[in-house]
C-alpha cells in the first residue's frame, strides 16, 4: 500500500492539532506518536540506536545539508517514528552516495530512505519495505527556456545516474543528447545554469526543487509510471520483517499519511496529479 498525492492533499487538510512540545515526545524536532518499544528490535545494527542511511541533499524529505543538522523531514520524521517504536529514542542519519547504496555496497545501517523507487531489479540486491509513497517521472525546466511535451525529445536533458528517471530518458523517451551526474544537486544546479535544458526525475523530486527555486525553474509535465518508494533493508537481515511491521501499522494507523500532510503537501503548495502528463 501507498498513499497517492490526492490524499496526501486532502490530509492537509484536515491535520490536526499536535500536542503541546511540553507533553510531546521527541526525536529531533519530530514529535513521535507511537509506544516506545512497541514492536521492539533487540539487535540494531549499531547498539543503543536505529541507523538510518539516505543520500543528500534531499530538501522537504530531510531538511538539512549534513547529518548534523538535519532534526525534520518527512523521511527523517519516518525514521524517527520507526526508531521509538523499535525501542530507541536515538537516531543517527548516515550520507552516502546514491551509487553504492543503489547497487548494495553500504553495511552497518539498519534501513536506508531516500525517495527509493522499487523495482524488481533492486529486489535482487535489497529487501524493501512495503510502498509508503507512489511518484511518476516529472520534467523540471528552467522558466525563461521551457521545453513542452515535443521539444524535449531533442533537448539537452540531465538525469541523476543510477535511478528510474535515467533509465526512462534513455529506455522510453529516446533521448540521444543525455547528460548523467551523480547526484541530484548537480543535476539542478546544472539545470539553473543553463548547462541543460531540462531535468528528469522523480515528481516529487522535481515539485520540491521548484519550491525552492520557484523564480528559475518549473515543472513542465510528468510521465506515468507507477512508481513507488519503499525502505531498503539490508539483504536477509534478521530484523526486515519487524521493522516491515512497523511501518504498515505507521500507515495503518495515519502516521505517514500526517507526516505527509504537514512535509509534503504543504511543502509543495499543490496536488502533483496537477501537473499535466506527457506522452512517452
């Protein structure tokens, strides 16, 4: 199961009040709803604590540039909610690269989110969670040079390599003048220099890069897809099927769906079934 962006809207807004700070439990600036050590996990992958691995920067999902700094975010908010319900009020959020977590060559983590689209070629390397979120393509431009629905068939367009947007610019839209960079930061900055004329992702991806540059760039289409995002868990570990429960009783009981509300809609300032959808 996942939630669709519609609903993710319409729980905006009908979110309710939170508890005062005072009476609220917290990790970071997340406020945990859940029973600490509900659905407990006795061996984590570093003692005392849930590790959590995600490849930055990821803006709205994990709010910070570093580590350090990062204290909210739909995704981190998650983490933190999947850490108190396993037992553990600490939660170390690791970087790594978007390559070597894709093709499974981090350890010492106990699950790792970063907008990971599930997809059957993964699922040889990683056990996923169940879907908590469905994202079709989107096609971000820069708004003093839009390309539409034809011209970006011949356009320079950037994609970040290793992840779904690459493989259907390449396998489905044919682009032939296909630039690749390792990460989505320098995809976008490449995109606001005009290095490129578009940039190929994720729908959400691509809503929360116009939100935080709504004067440069805009997001022109989407394609559909059917994608969705799951955890990735480390291959056969131990522990994959209890955190698996507990992230199906964070949607069963709307957990996800108001971490959503308050990160997601409310970030994006729209519906992203809004964004017209192109043709491959």
């Amino acid at each position: 199961m996942a939630f669709s962006s519609r609903i993710l809207i319409a729980a905006a807004a009908v979110l309710a009040l939170s508890l005062p700070a005072s009476a609220a439990n917290m990790i970071g600036n997340c406020e945990v709803t859940g029973e600490k050590g509900s659905i407990p996990i006795a061996n984590p992958a570093k003692a005392g604590q849930l590790t959590v691995e995600v490849s930055l920067p990821s803006p709205i999902w994990w709010n910070g540039d570093t580590p350090e700094a990062i204290k909210d975010g739909m995704e981190y908010c998650m983490a933190a909610e999947i850490a108190w319900r396993a037992g553990y009020d600490k939660l170390e959020v690791v970087n790594v690269g978007w390559d070597a977590l894709i093709a499974g060559q981090t350890e010492g983590f106990d699950l790792a989110m970063s907008q990971i689209s599930i997809t059957e070629e993964r699922k040889k390397v990683h056990d996923f969670s169940v879907s908590y979120f469905n994202s079709d393509i989107g096609v971000l431009t820069r708004k003093d040079a839009p390309v539409d629905e034809k011209s970006i068939k011949s356009a320079k367009v950037g994609v970040q390599q290793a992840t779904t947007g690459a493989a259907f610019a390449q396998d489905k839209l044919g682009i032939t003048d296909l630039q690749v960079y390792p990460d989505q930061g320098d995809m976008f900055a490449a995109l606001r220099a005009g290095q490129i004329d578009a940039a190929v992702t994720d729908t959400s991806i691509t809503l929360a890069e116009e939100v935080a540059n709504p004067d440069k760039v805009v997001v022109i289409g989407q394609y559909k897809t059917g994608e969705a995002y799951g955890a990735i868990y480390p291959k056969g570990n131990a522990n994959n099927a209890t955190l698996d429960k507990i992230m199906q009783a964070m949607i069963d009981d709307g957990t996800i769906s108001k971490l959503a509300a308050k990160y997601l809609a409310a970030a994006w300032g729209k519906d992203p079934a809004t964004v017209p959808y192109f043709n491959p």
